[in-house]
C-alpha cells in the first residue's frame, strides 16, 4: 500500500512519539478513493474466510469497514460507544479504555445483530494498545460467534495491541506497519 504511506507521510502529524494524528485521511476526513482501494484490499485478504458479517467500533472504523462490507456483500454492524434514547436494552457490552481520548468508555451491540452462527470479521483504522480490539473480541466471543480475523488500516507496531491480538491466536492484517515515530518521523515497518 505504497499509496497510504505516501499519505500518511504528506498528512499525518506526529504529535509525539506514540501518537500519530490522521485526520486528513482516517479520523476526521476521509478520502473515497483511498478508502475503496484499502477496503477492497482488506476485503480481498479475507474473501475466502465464508465472512457473514463485518464488525467494528464507531466512529472512525465505520468509513473503512463500509467499503469491506460492500465488497464482501455482507453486512456491516458497528459497536456504539453511547447509549441513544431509541437503543436497544438487549445488548452485549463491555468496558474500554481508549488510548486517543484518554476516556474509559463502554461499547454495545444489540444482541438482534450478532448470532452464534456469524462469521465475524473485525475491521478497524487503527491499532495501538488494542484495548477496544479486545473489548470487541470480547463481545463476539460471548455471543458465540467465530472471528474469522481483523483487519487494520495502520498497525503501531511499537504498542502491543497487534501482538496481544496475535498472541490469541487471531489473524491480523494491516495495510501498512508503523514501526516508530521517534523524532517526529514515521518510520515504517516493512
């Protein structure tokens, strides 16, 4: 994805050597063009896992994970962050830190959308600490589901959110691994 680093190298601004502000191309506006061709990548590397339904954490997973749904043609189901007036009470939940917001949060699935018969295939931006990647696990494991893998945008290899995620036996893919940003520069991982 020699393309997404090119972007992120012109866009990205690292604010400090663990994080890397993406607005201009993932958390704030997103690129169509960009955002096809990566879901159509993710897509593709997972074709072949019988996928029923793609997950992820709102809001910034929701524009990439949109474009694997449509590819895979599946649907595409996102754990909110916020109850609504309207929400369902029948939800799965689980409490998670978030490393960008500083903030703990709970996520919710309404049980009307996660089965024990889907195959689950969890898209995200971002992984750093992995601390929502494994508060949804968490959820589609209660709900009896098979995860059949997670794919990721950009991997902070230098958090353990990948690894911890590996180290449980799921497959990840990323489209890009970002192997540090000491002295205010991406370096990447090849």
């Amino acid at each position: 994805m020699e393309a997404l680093k090119q972007r992120i190298l012109e866009e990205g601004i690292v604010l400090s050597d663990q994080v890397l502000k993406l607005d201009a191309i993932l958390n704030h506006q997103i690129d169509p063009k960009l955002t096809t061709v990566m879901g159509k990548e993710l897509a593709a590397r997972f074709r072949d896992q019988q996928v029923t339904k793609i997950m992820t954490v709102e809001s910034s997973g929701i524009p990439i994970a949109f474009v694997v749904a449509a590819e895979l043609g599946v649907p595409l189901v996102f754990a909110r962050r916020k109850k609504t007036l309207v929400g369902d009470t029948e939800t799965y939940s689980e409490r998670v830190p978030s490393f960008t917001k500083g903030i703990v949060t709970d996520i919710m699935v309404s049980r009307q959308f996660l089965h024990a018969d889907d195959r689950i295939l969890f898209i995200d931006d971002i992984i750093a600490n992995g601390d929502a990647a494994r508060g949804l696990i968490k959820i589609i494991e209660r709900a009896g589901a098979t995860l059949v893998g997670m794919g990721v945008v950009v991997e902070k290899c230098f958090q353990h959110g990948a690894s911890s995620i590996r180290e449980q036996g799921v497959r990840l893919e990323a489209l890009v691994k970002i192997k540090s940003l000491e002295d205010g520069k991406v370096q990447f991982q090849e």
